[in-house]
C-alpha cells in the first residue's frame, strides 16, 4: 500500500527555522520527484519540489530560505524552512505522482508565531 507520511511541524517563532519530513511507503522512491503544498483556505500552492535527480526547484516567496533534499536511503525528502514568515502558516502536505495516481500524506501542521 503506498503511503506518504508527514512530520516535523510545529510551531516556530518568526524568523526561525523549521524542517519537515515526508517518508514515502511504496515502491522505488528514487525514481520519483516529489512536491510540496501548503494549504491555504481556498488555495495549495506548491512550495518546493525535488526531481528524482535530485534537482530541487521553489516557489519565488520562499526561493532563498527554503531547501529542499532528499535521502533516497530512507525513501524521504526533507524540507528545511529558514527565516519563517507568520504568513507562512498552515497545513504543509508533500505530493508524489505514481503510475498516474496522486498520493498525499496527511499533511503537518506549521505555525510560525509572530
């Protein structure tokens, strides 16, 4: 069964720094990218994606202080958050695109306090 699993949020303060995980439970990890969204109320936008080359790419508000790898040993990215904004808040899902299904974890949850 794939399964996508999110961890890592919290509550940080502005200007701090936060990373988010997202372990992928399914089959060759290292030959997939893999998104992240953050949840808005009437909005997903992506946030940082990663190449299954390992090519990292970002939204331009968080071009600079987001960076996103991934350690295909542990079939898991890792999204490095710096220099947080209070408008940065919300629920972060990652995204990953198998044999034409979307799957997405249950989403973290990130408070950035001001």
């Amino acid at each position: 069964q794939v399964q996508l699993v999110e961890s890592g949020g919290g509550v940080v303060q502005t200007g701090g720094s936060l990373t988010l995980a997202c372990t992928f439970y399914g089959p060759r990890f290292a030959e997939h990218g893999m998104t992240w969204y953050r949840q808005y109320a009437t909005s997903r936008p992506m946030v940082a994606r990663i190449a299954a080359a390992g090519n990292p790419t970002y939204a331009d508000a968080v071009e600079g202080r987001f960076t996103l790898s991934r350690y295909n040993a542990k079939s898991t990215t890792y999204l490095r958050m710096d220099n947080r904004k209070p408008e940065e808040s919300g629920l972060y899902f990652c995204n990953l695109l198998l044999r034409d299904t979307d799957y997405w974890g249950q989403g973290t949850q990130v408070i950035v306090s001001s």
